[in-house]
C-alpha cells in the first residue's frame, strides 16, 4: 500500500468519524437517521 492509498483510507476514516461526532450532537435524533447511517457506511466499505 502506497503512502498515497494510506492517506486516502486515513482521510475516509475522519469522515466516518467526523459524521459520527455530528450526528451524536445532535439533539434530533431519530431512527431514520440511524437506518440510513447504516446504510451509508454499508455502501462505503462495500
């Protein structure tokens, strides 16, 4: 793996994480939001 693919896989992570910490703030939550996070993810590593 190239130093170029591990900053690429490093920045995707702080995305994932970066959308959690948002979400988790957020006082609105609901189970919409929750299934289609999931849904987000799922799509991303597959």
């Amino acid at each position: 793996m190239t130093t170029t693919e591990k900053i690429a896989n490093a920045k995707k992570r702080i995305d994932e994480l970066e959308r959690l910490i948002k979400y988790w703030n957020d006082s609105g939550h609901d189970d919409s939001k929750i299934k289609n996070f999931t849904m987000n993810i799922e799509n991303k590593v597959a």
